[in-house]
C-alpha cells in the first residue's frame, strides 16, 4: 500500500512545490477555504478518528472543536521540537514531505479561523528551519499564503521559530512560553491552550505528524482514513524504530501492526540475532515492556493494546533492547538524561531527576548496594503525581519498570557478579578496577 | 556596532514574525544572531539584544542560562556535539566518543590546543537511526554529521580547519 | 468579587469570594496550608507543590449533566494526583483534604525534596526561629536523612545580589518569590534565573546588581534564609528582638513600619535598633517597605548624636554643658524680647505634637514660624488634598492619577508601587514630566515639557485631545504634584493650576480624590495644617534675627547661610544630631531621635499616624514638643510638654483639620487581608501584622464645606542661561546627601554615590565634558564640584542638580560648568 504521510518514499522530489502540486498537493486546502466552512473542516478531521502523534493521543479534531471563539485571535503552533529520545519521525517528514505539513498546519488554521501560524523546531533543526523558511516563500509567492487566499477573504501567515536546546520546549506550554522570548517552563494547566495559550489567546498545538495527516484526510474523507489501523487507533502511525536492530529508522505502518512485524519484517531483526529484551516504545520516557515471553512481540501496536502491557504508544519511538542490555545502565543514561532536561521549575523533578541521579550513578559505578536500589525505587514513586508537567513523571518510568521488571539486573549491579556484555564494555576502566 | 545597524534587514525580518506589541518573541532569533560572530554572546551583545525588544539584561542572561545552544563564553570555533543519549548509545556513540577524545587528544568539554574544536556530549538529536552523529555549532549555524565513524570525523575537521567553513553536502 | 462560593476544607464549611485560590480561602477560615512559591500578593505559579491536597469536586452526570446524588448528598470525586492548593481556585461544593493521609504524604515528600541540597545550617542562619522552611520541616519533614550528606551540593554561601542583599546559594528553594515581586510588584526584572534544573540559580544583571529602592523586601518573602540584608545579617536571632511599632520618617508616603531592638553591651546593655521591618497597612504601604526607610536608620545611633543641653558663653567661646532649665530660659529670654524679630525654622520631619508647639510659641511670642521646605503649595493640600478614607489600593478602573513634575520613584518610592498597582487594576496614568521618569511605563499618556511650562501644561490638560479626555473621563482623580525643576515659587504656582483643575471638575472632598503634594519630608503636611509657612529666600527672613532652628541643618545644605547666622541675633539649635548648623548656635537643644519617642506625623495622603518609642532616650535628650514647652513656659506661655497625648488633643481643638481625631482613633486597628506575621511565617513572610493602628484622615475644606478661594497660578518663566550656561534644574534623589542618610553611609554606598550632576551627552559634548568626569559648577554664588552623568533624556539646554547634594538649589537657575581633571 501507499504512503499516507512519508509519501515522499512515493514520489521522488515531493518537497517541491510544483511537484507536490502536481500531485494534489493544496487541493484539500483550496477547497477547504473556498468551498467549506471552518467548523466543518474540524468535523471530517473529528470523524476521521486522528488522534495526536506527539505521545498523549488526543483526538485531534476535538482539540480543534475546543477553541474559544469568545476570544481572538487564534493560533496554530506545530510542534516541532521532536526532542524526545527515540523519536525522529518530524524531521524525515519536514525534511521529505514539508509541504504536506505545511498544508495540514494552513488547514488547522483555516479551522480554528487562525491567521497566524507558527512552527516551533527545536534549535538544532537549524538547517530545517531555513529550508522550511524557503518553503515558505515559495508558497506566499504562489499565493497559498498571504493576504485574501483564492479571491476570498481568509488571509493566512506561517513562520519558523528555532528553539534553542530544551527538551521540555516540546510540552506545549513550556513551547508557548519559548515562543514568547520566556524561559521555556510550563504553565499551570488548566487553562489548556485552546483557551488561554500564546500570547495569551486561544491557541491549538499539535504535532508536525498529526498535521501531515490531515490533507489527506480532506482529500480522501473521513471514513477512507477511520479505514485503516484499528477502532481505537486509526490511520497509520510512523514508527520510529531504533535500538539494537539492525535497520533502524522510521516506518510507516496502520496501527495494529505488530512488534513482530515492526522488527523482524521491516526492521531486519536484533542485531546479530540476538533475543529482544525489552522494548521502549515511547522513546526514553516510557515503561520497559519485557519480552521474556516471544508472544508478547505478536501484540498488536494501538494506543489501547500497547497499555495491557504496562506501557503507552506514547510518540511509537520504539527503542528495542536485547539482552546485552543492563538495566541498570539503561536507566543511568534515562535518568541522566531527565535530570539534564527538568526546567527546575517543581520541585520533586528538580530535586527528584538529581538525587535519582546520583544514586543511579552510585549503584552503576559499583558502590551502591540493595539498599540504594530500594532507595531509587522510592524516590522515583516519590517524583510520581506531584510534578507540575509529565516530565517529572517521564524521568521515573524506566526506573519503576526497570527495577520492578529487571531486579536481577540491579542486583547484579550491587553485587561483583559477572555482568552482561555490553555493560562491561562500556565500563573497562571501571570493571578491571573491581576485580 | 550595534545589531541593528549591522544587520538591519535581518533584525528587521525577525522582528516582523511577531506582533508589535510582542517584540520580546524575537529575543531568541536575535540572540543567535547576535552570537553570530564571536560564536558566543558578550556582554555588549546581551545588552544590544535586550534594548531592541525592550527586556532587561537579567531576563536576557536567564535565557542564555536555560537554553544549551546560547553560550556566555568562548570557546572553539566549532562545537563538536556528539550524541550520546540512549538510543545512540546502543549504536556504540560512546567508543565512538571515547575513540574521538584519544585522536583528538581531549576530554570531553575540552577545547583542542587551536582553538578550533570544543568536543561536547548532548542528548538527543533526533538522529537515532544514523549513529554514531553529531552536530557542529559553529560561525555558519548548526549542521548534522549522521552515521559518521572517527576518519571520517577527522577529515571532516581538517577540512573546516582548511576552508574555515562547512562544506555543503 | 461579590459573589460567594461555599465549599468544605478539612470538614470546615468555608464561604469565601469566588475567584480566590483554595490556600487563600483555608486562611480565611484559619487554615494553614503549607506553601512556599506562594504569595498572597503574587500570581499563583504552582512551582513548589508543598500545597499538595487531595480535591474532590460533585460529580456530574455525563448525560444530564446533573450533579450526582448519593444518599442526598452530592455525591464527591477526587482526582487521582494530589492537586496544588495555590493554583486551584474555590468552586461551589468543593471538598479539599489538606491532612489526609495522602495529603500529608504528599507533603512531606516536597520537604524531603527540598532538603536533599539544603544546607541546613539552621544555626547560624538568620531565618532561623523565624524561618517556613523550618517550620514546616518540624511538621512535615522526614526525621532523618535519606540522601548522602556528601553529595549535596556545594555552593555560593556568600553572594553578594548588589550591596544591601546577600544570597546563599545553597539556602535557596528556588520558589522565585523574589523574582516575582520584582517582576509583578515592582514591575522590573532586575533579579532572574540562571541555568536550569538542578543548577537554577538566582541571579542578577542590572548595574548596580539588584538596582531596586525595594530590594529589602524580598529578604522579607523569602521563605529560607537565601536572602538577608547586609546589616541584619548575622546581627541577631529572631527569638531575641523585642518590636515596637513606628511610622517611617523619611519620605510624606508615611510607611507603617516595626523596629526590632535588642539589648546590647555597645549600648551599656540596652536597647538598640536592628532592623527595620513593615508593618502592614494596605491603605498606605501594604506590607512593603523601602530600602532607604529600611537601612538609613543608622543615623539614630550615630557619633554625633547631641547627648546634653549646651550653651556658649559669648559668640567666640566654646559650648559648654548647662542644665535643660539654663538652656531654655537663655533661649526663652532671648526670643521673648526679639518680638516680631523672633523666627522659628522647623523642619518636616518633627512630629505634629512638636510643630504645633512651635507654631503656638511663634503666634504667641509675636514672631514667625516657617517650615523648613523648598516646596510651597501646601495651603491647598490643606483645603484640597485628598479625601478622607482616600485609599491607593481601591484606585483601579475609573480612576485617573495625574502625576506632575514628580521622579516618584525617587520622591516616594511607595507611592511609586501603588500608582503601578492602581495601573495593574485599571486606573489610567498619566506623566506629565520635562524628563523621562520611572513611571513613564507604566502611564497610559506621557507628557513632555520643558523645564518652566508645567503651569501651562496643567491649566490646558483638559484641552489636549485624549489626554484631556482620559481625565475628563474620570469617576476619581488624584494628583501628585512634585518639584522636579522647581522652587518654592514654581510648586506653589503648579500647586495652584493643579487644585483648579481639580476644584473645576469637582475632583475634592471625597475618597480617592484631590490633590497630594509630593513633599520632602515626612511631616510637611503637618506643618502646612498648623501653618507654617515657607520661604524662597530663607537669607532674607533669617537676617539679624533671634533664629529657633529645629530639626533643620540650613548650614550644611546650603554653606551661604553660615553668614547669616553668625549675624544673626541669636540662634538656638535643637536637633537630634551635631550639624554644621549647631556649630553657629548660641544654644543647642538635644531632642530625642523618632526612635526614642512617641508622636503623631501626618502623611502626604493627609493620614495621622502614630510612632511609639523603642529604645531609651540618648543622654539628656528630650522630645521636641516638650523642650519647646519648657522654652516657652519661661516665657509664660503655657504648652503641653509631659504627656503627648495631651499635646495632641490642644492641637486638634486648635487646627480645624483635626477636629474628631485622638489617639485612640488613630490606634484603632481592622481586620486586614492578607492575613500576614502570625505563626506561620511561610504565608505572607516576616512582614509584621499592624496591631498598633492603621491611623486616621484630616478633612479637607471640601468636606466641611467650606469655600475654597485659589489663587491665580502664574506662570515662572526660567531665567534663559547664556551662551555658555546650562540652565540648572534641582531634581530629588531617594539617596539624597542629607545627614540622615549619611550615616548610612557604608552601608547605601553604592546609592549614594558621589554628589553628581547629569546633563544630555551633547550638551556634553558642546561643553568638551565627558561622563564620569570630575567638574565645578557655579550658579549665583554657590559652587562645588561633581561628577558628569550622561543621562539623554534631558534636554540639551538643562542640567540636573540634585538637591542635598553638597551645594544649595533652590530653584532653576544658569550655571556655568567648567571642567577640573579629567577620569582616566
Ligand atoms: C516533557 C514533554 C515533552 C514533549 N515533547 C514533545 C515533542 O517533542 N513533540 C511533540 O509533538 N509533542 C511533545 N509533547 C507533547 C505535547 O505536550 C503536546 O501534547 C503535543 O504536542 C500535542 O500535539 P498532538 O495532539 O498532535 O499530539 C511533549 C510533552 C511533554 C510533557
Ligand atoms: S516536572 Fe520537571 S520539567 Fe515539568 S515543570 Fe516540573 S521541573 Fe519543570
Ligand atoms: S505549589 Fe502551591 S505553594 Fe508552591
């Protein structure tokens, strides 16, 4: 089957704008401004059964549907600050399908009746920044963006805004609080942006993926999408898959596929062959899903499926361990990872990320005991439902899973037991000083 | 010199993304601008940059403290910054790192004897299915270097070393 | 806000304003929910989550959206995740635990968290015993240690934020209630946050650091000992102050402050002052104070304090010790045979009992009593100031504040705050200034003018477009009239324009209207009700006169006058300090510092507030009203010199204004919000709560209906300087070099500074001067040397003297500027 959001891998030169006219491209929102009203944009995209690509799910058009039309003007803010580790999805479609994108974001705007339109990438999209700005010239210029759009009266302006190395900017208030010059630290929630969000207005934000889909959408009908995937996840889902296989990158998939299929079919199996472990499949924040027993990979990959098994499809970057793979070690780079990352806003994260970290530390280096592995266990359900944002609640995952699903690994780790391959290569200096 | 008279279309182009009376939006497209040259921002630059959008030189040193890719201090002219977050690591970025800091004879966070390279180690940057990579930071923006082994790495340096700039790929 | 909700907190049936957030209403109803980032003057932010409480809220039927019953009782559904206090705002039927098991779990793992890289250091700490997070670490923290004493981190003990308030890295929680008042309250950002995570700090890149005149209150909301002030700082332990109740003295705003005293050895083991605090009165300064009223106490304890009655023998002896009875008949003798040669010179900041025993002795010896003020205007403050119950923190949407020939910032830094708060809540600003001003951000109009046409600007306010509409607009309007450029001509004509304007529109005799007069000191406006007068030519009343000069050092403000008082008749000085003034007295009074005495100042919103003593008298030093008693009975003038409130009750039977007043009203105290300085220290921060009164409002003219005739403002026109002058404006300055602040001296350097004059870099430039550069100044006769400061929001025809600044500006004037050496 074709592509649905990569359709580059489809059609070489896609982000060329007279290619990708060619190829329908601006239809869906040239029919939309100048033959549909706003609301019922939002409801194809509501019965299309989108639900948000960025990791929490959320149906999209509903989202749309939550705007507050008392106040104005609104805004639509893509969220391009793919930061999350695992996850390398946005770019690939930025970079291959960027018009696309662009054209779902044109299509939110329209729905939500927003004349502005603002792309929020992570800093070190720099490149991408500046190529997506050509984009954007290329599309004012062929009158798909600018002052009174197709003879009608809707006007409608898009721009790039470069984060500058914060992973927190990817929660969508710390993303609103960047883009208005501010440290990128999240607000309190409620109010959620659809009532209170940028600059104080009405504002929707969604994930570079979730927009991609949408033209799509417009053009073949809610029902041709609601189609693919499953009841409780529809369409397809780009899979970004990394970790010990052996051909790693993003695939795109109907929901529902299996990990089996993901790893083996599409991604060319573990590397040297090796059993699969575990498995991540929301990038660093999410839980270890262990695959002690092979059927668990035959588990069908939706929201709902993936959550029987202690875990969330989350943004699907699915980071694949094999036996290699000391927990322990795993949850070192997490949590070191969370502690660099947390806005030190809340405490339990600011405090928590640290002293997780330093007993994380302790244990790997070899001169923690069980005793600290109890420790990190409490501080983490410590860290868990008290933090201002889910970044709090991210940085314990991995911890809790891993010392829940994995004891052996940490008890190895406090005990001078032989200790798994990679482990001991990556710490020569420190292993020879043991023995 | 001030920013704006050095790169008046520039400041004015950023400035035109945001509404008027949001000018403080601008502040972190200005401040790349304004770290530009000198590859980080001095105190003269902070000051320029607060006066344009019209906040004080406390709010701008508390971004500059926030966001790792605005930097207070000089350092090489390239930042060399490898990914050694998790995924990356399972792709064998750290030998490739320790590998790098022995041919280059520093640690990481160290500045080669030149001046030319600070070799630092970031989280992720969304490149996970091209480890081992890195980013360089440097006088012409950000660029990616992805599936990259130490050779090739070398070459690349001598090459900037050479030519002063990045190479288009 | 009038709409009630009731909801239910710890099984307590609350009715509180809708709007208000859960921890605010707990406190209504005499709950204690722990809090840190929170402020009741801050915006909620939710950082800290040590107000973590479990919250339940009636649950709807999805269908029919009714509330669901169950066994007839709404039926309640909590959330899963403890839910912040602060953030959460009141709803009907609400249920909120805050000492559920779950709650308080929740609770104590926030203090944990805290005091993973907390020093606690609690014993050399100065927040100690007054400290939140200690508080609440006895009730909610762990009793020991989970975390590695050796990995907590190590950090700055001893940062200096600017020169009055020091930071401890390591004692600091990170809640940014300091951020956010200079942010919200204050209005500039001059303190941040540096880095992120675990390495936020506080930082601060203003030069000087932390260049705020209200610096020292965030060491009051801070809820650790992160931030002291530089002369509090180790000085004593809470546990040991004793507090007495005062009202500050060194601006007309009238700040309701405590003094803490403790006992020292420096003092022979009595009481001395060591530190200033606020005292809370939300009609005057809410809980904030200055840091000029905060650090320039230091004068009351000075060296040069007058300890003994002094008299000389004749003009060229020394003064030698005499007793009080000596002393005031020599003085008495003197004055009473000078007539209406007699001339009383007081200053401002004397306590209403003490000028209105001065006015009487004048009146009934024959002679003259003037205040000693380059300010004139105050004969219609007096008729026309603001009504009674007038109250900054109810001016909001409405209300349009005039502020006129005014640096508020600097004249009165806390009216400054409560102009901004009334802006926040609606009230349209309008500036009126030949110079750019603090304020000016915050105005919704700014008029420029040059330095001579402030009269005219007033007299056509409501003329100009919207401007003019935005005050004709207005339910309520306020003006401050300043004397920025001016003399005691120039305000008494700007006074005058000001009160038509606001007598056309019928802006007087009611709250929240009418006229205020941006005095020097803190009692002016006292002095104006007695009648006192003032003059611009002080040389010429003075002249071969018998001189009573009290609390005033014309001398060293203005050297001229040291002739005229060594030509003077005779001249009595009574002062709390040795001056350059007491060195040409025949006769030197020693009169107690505001500290040592009880009394009565009356503020610029016309507000008698009452002081009372805290420490005991220095030497042989006496209160002012009753050293003048004592002069006058031996003249046979009968004044209240023993109880002051006696004092007080003879001046309101004479001075119509304070008719109805007496010091049990003024005492009288009300419920205020927020509720601060109880236990619980974390709410509302060592602020002190105003158990001692909140003072009462004079009436106006207006409001006894009486008819108020004005006089004709006419217009000053400047002198033009020639081709080489600039012509010479005096402006006020918070950090004045007056000899209150002086003594305060090592501690406020950095304010300070050296005496200064600023001009436009291109009058500069035309003058071959240079910022930074060491100059003379000369304008009629006086001349002195300063430092230039560029400064280019004056006019390229002007430069700014500041008045105390060592040599004596009376009003505009042509100054010639010659340059000494130059600066490297
Ligand atoms: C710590 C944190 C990081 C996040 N990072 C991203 C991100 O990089 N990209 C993204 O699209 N959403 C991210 N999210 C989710 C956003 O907050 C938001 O839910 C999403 O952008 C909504 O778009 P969607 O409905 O299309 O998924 C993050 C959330 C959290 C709490
Ligand atoms: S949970 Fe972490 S990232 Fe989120 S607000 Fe708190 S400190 Fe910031
Ligand atoms: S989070 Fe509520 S008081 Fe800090």
């Amino acid at each position: 089957m074709s592509y649905i959001v990569l359709r580059h891998r489809d059609i070489p030169d896609l982000n060329k704008l007279d290619i990708y006219q060619k190829n329908g491209g601006f239809a869906a929102f040239q029919n939309a401004v100048t033959k549909m009203k706003p609301n019922e944009v939002t409801d194809v995209v509501k019965n299309s059964g989108l639900r948000g690509r960025g990791g929490a799910g959320f149906p999209t058009g509903m989202k749309w549907s939550f705007i507050d039309n008392k106040n104005w003007p609104h805004y639509v803010v893509a969220n391009a600050d793919e930061s999350e580790p695992g996850t390398f999805k946005d770019r690939e479609i930025m970079e291959g399908n960027p018009f696309q994108f662009l054209e779902g974001l044109a299509l939110a705007c329209y729905a939500v009746g927003a004349n502005v339109g603002y792309v929020y990438l992570r800093g070190e999209f720099w490149q991408l920044a500046a190529a997506l700005d050509e984009k954007l010239a290329e599309m004012e210029k062929a009158g798909i963006l600018g002052d009174k759009l197709f003879g009608g009266d809707y006007s409608l302006r898009i721009y790039t805004h470069l984060g500058a190395g914060a992973y927190i900017c990817g929660e969508e208030t710390a993303l609103l609080e960047s883009l208005e010059g501010k440290r990128g630290q999240p607000r309190v929630r409620p109010p959620f942006p659809p009532a209170v969000g940028l600059f104080g207005k009405p504002t929707i934000i969604n994930n570079v993926e979730t927009f991609t889909n949408v033209p799509m959408i417009l053009a073949n009908g809610a029902d041709w999408y609601k189609g693919i995937g499953t009841a409780d996840s529809a369409g397809v889902k780009v899979f970004s898959l990394s970790g010990r296989v052996r051909k790693p990158g993003n695939y795109e998939l109907p929901f529902g596929t299996t990990f089996r299929e993901l790893i083996y079919t599409h991604g060319g199996g573990v590397q040297d062959s090796r059993p699969v472990k575990a498995i991540m499949p929301a990038g660093a924040s999410s839980s270890l899903i262990v695959v002690k027993d092979e059927k668990i990979l035959d588990t069908p990959m939706d929201y709902a499926t993936v959550r029987t098994l202690g875990g969330d499809l989350g943004s699907a970057s699915i980071i694949i361990l094999d036996d290699t793979v000391s927990m322990d070690w795993l949850v070192n780079k997490t949590v070191h990872f969370f502690k660099h990352e947390s806005c030190g806003k809340c405490t339990p994260c600011r405090e928590g990320t640290y002293w997780m970290s330093n007993i994380i530390e302790r244990i790997h280096q070899g001169q923690g005991t069980t005793g600290d592995v109890d420790l990190l266990l409490n501080v983490a359900k410590q860290i868990q439902g008290k933090c201002l944002c889910a970044l709090g609640e991210f940085s314990t995952m991995a911890v809790v899973t891993g010392i829940e699903r994995f004891p052996e690994d940490f008890k190895n780790a406090v005990s001078p037991a032989p200790l798994p391959a990679l482990y001991v290569k990556k710490n020569e200096g420190m292993d020879t000083e043991r023995v | 010199m001030s920013l704006v008279q050095k790169y008046p279309k520039e400041v004015k182009q950023i400035l035109s993304k945001y509404p008027p009376e949001h000018k403080r939006s601008a502040v972190m497209p200005l401040l790349y601008l304004a770290q530009r040259e000198e590859g980080y921002l001095t105190k003269a630059a902070m000051q320029d940059v607060a006066k344009i959008v019209g906040i004080t030189e406390t709010d701008i040193a508390a971004l500059v403290g926030f966001y790792t890719l605005y930097h207070d201090k000089k350092e090489g002219k390239y930042r060399m910054q490898v990914c050694t977050d998790l995924p990356c690591a399972l792709r064998g970025a750290e030998q490739f790192m320790e590998s790098l800091c022995s041919k280059l004879g520093i640690q990481v966070g160290e500045t080669t004897a030149d001046g030319f390279v600070t070799l630092e180690a970031v989280t992720c940057l969304a490149a996970c299915d091209k480890a081992p990579m890195f980013q360089t930071q440097g006088p012409d923006g950000i660029k990616y270097h992805e599936n990259m082994n130490v050779d090739r790495t070398m070459e690349l340096i001598s090459v900037l070393r050479r030519s002063g700039r990045e190479v288009e790929k | 806000m009038t709409n009630q909700v009731t909801l239910t907190i710890d099984g307590q049936q609350v009715t509180v304003p809708a709007g208000i957030g859960v921890v605010d209403a707990a406190k209504m109803a005499g709950i204690d929910i722990p809090v840190f980032c929170h402020h009741p003057k801050l915006e909620p932010v939710g950082m800290c989550r040590m107000c973590l409480v479990e919250i339940g809220r009636p649950m709807r039927d999805r269908a029919t959206g009714q509330i669901v019953m169950e066994n007839d009782a709404p039926k309640i559904q909590f959330l899963p995740k403890l839910e912040t206090a602060c953030t959460n705002k009141v709803e009907e039927g609400m249920v909120v635990l805050s000492q559920s098991a779950k709650a308080k779990d929740g609770q104590r793992g926030t203090v944990e968290f805290l005091l993973t890289s907390h020093p606690l250091d609690c014993p050399i700490c100065d927040k100690g015993g007054e400290c939140p997070l200690q508080n609440l670490t006895m009730a909610h923290g762990p009793g020991k240690s989970r975390f590695l004493f050796d990995e907590k981190l190590r950090l700055g003990k001893r940062v200096p934020l600017g020169d009055l308030i020091v930071l401890d890295q390591e004692r600091c929680i990170q809640c940014a209630r300091c951020i956010r008042f200079q942010d919200e309250i204050v209005g500039d950002s001059v303190l941040g946050f540096d880095d992120r995570s675990r390495s936020t700090r506080i930082i601060t890149f203003s030069e000087p650091g932390f260049d705020s005149v209200f610096s020292g209150n965030t060491s009051d909301i801070c809820p650790v000992g992160a931030l002291t002030t530089r002369d509090f700082r180790f000085e004593a332990r809470p546990w040991e102050l004793e507090s007495a109740a005062s009202i500050c003295t060194q601006c007309p705003v009238g700040c309701n402050i405590t003094l803490n005293t403790r006992r020292e050895a420096r003092a022979g083991g009595d009481f001395v002052v060591k530190r200033v605090m606020p005292r809370q009165n939300e009609e005057v300064n809410e809980i904030w104070i200055c840091d000029k009223g905060r650090f320039a106490h230091h004068y009351t304890d000075s060296k040069k304090r007058l300890t003994q009655p002094m008299a000389r023998k004749g003009k060229s002896e020394k003064l030698t010790h005499v007793s009080w009875d000596e002393a005031t008949k020599l003085a008495a003798d003197r004055f009473s045979t000078a007539k209406e040669n007699f001339v009383v010179l007081a200053s401002g900041r004397l306590a209403n009992e003490d000028l209105f025993n001065l006015k009487s002795l004048a009146d009934q010896a024959g002679g003259q009593a003037y205040l000693y003020s380059r300010i004139g205007g105050g004969e219609l403050t007096t008729q026309l100031g603001v009504g009674a119950d007038t109250n900054f923190g109810k001016m909001g949407k409405g209300t349009t504040i005039v502020v006129v020939a005014s640096d508020l910032y600097q004249e009165a830094p806390i009216w400054y705050l409560r102009v901004k708060q009334a802006v926040d809540r609606g009230a349209t600003l309008i500036v009126l200034n030949p110079r750019a001003t603090k304020l000016d951000q915050f105005a919704s109009f700014v008029v420029r003018y040059a330095y001579g046409d402030e009269v005219k600007e007033i007299r056509d306010l409501d003329r100009k477009k919207e401007v003019g509409e935005a005050f004709k607009q207005a339910e309520n309007a306020v003006i401050l009239f300043g004397s920025d450029g001016l003399g005691v001509e120039g305000t008494s004509n700007l006074a005058a324009a000001c009160a038509k304007l606001l007598q056309d529109k019928g802006q007087v005799g009611k709250p929240n209207n009418g006229l205020i007069g941006v005095w020097e000191r803190a009692n002016d406006q006292g002095a104006w009700e007695m009648g006192f007068q003032v003059t611009d030519d002080l040389a010429g009343v003075l002249a071969g006169k018998s001189i009573y000069v009290v609390g005033a050092n014309p001398v060293g403000d203005d050297p001229k006058l040291a002739e005229i008082l060594n030509g003077a008749a005779f001249v009595a000085v009574q002062d709390v300090m040795e001056t350059e003034t007491t060195e040409f007295a025949d006769v030197v009074l020693p009169a107690r510092a505001f500290t040592e005495r009880e009394g009565t100042l009356t503020s610029g919103e016309r507000r008698v507030q009452r002081f009372y003593s805290a420490v005991p008298p220095t030497g042989e030093a006496r209160p002012d009203f009753a050293i003048t008693a004592q002069l006058a009975s031996h003249i046979g003038i009968v004044l209240e010199g023993t109880s002051v409130s006696a004092a007080f009750d003879r001046l309101v039977g004479a001075v119509k204004s304070f008719e109805g007043l007496n010091y049990a009203k003024i005492s009288e105290v009300r419920p205020q919000w927020p509720i601060v300085g109880r236990g619980d220290m974390y709410y509302g921060g060592t602020t002190y709560e105003n158990t001692m009164g909140l003072g009462a409002h004079l009436t106006g003219a207006a409001e006894r209906d009486e008819k108020v005739s004005l006089p004709r403002a006419h217009r000053e026109i400047p002198p033009r300087p020639k081709h080489n002058e600039l012509l010479a404006v005096p402006v006020t300055r918070l950090y004045d070099r007056g000899t209150t602040v002086m003594k305060s001296a090592d501690l406020l350097r950095d304010r300070i500074g050296e005496p200064f004059i600023a001009l436009h870099p291109d009058a500069a430039k035309n003058l071959g001067l240079e910022g930074g550069q060491l100059v003379n100044i000369s304008f009629d006769g006086v001349s002195g040397d300063a430092v230039v400061r560029l400064d280019d929001t004056v006019s390229v025809r002007v430069v700014l003297v500041p008045r105390e600044m060592g040599f004596a500006i009376h009003e505009p004037v042509p100054a010639e500027i010659r340059a000494l050496e130059k600066v490297a």
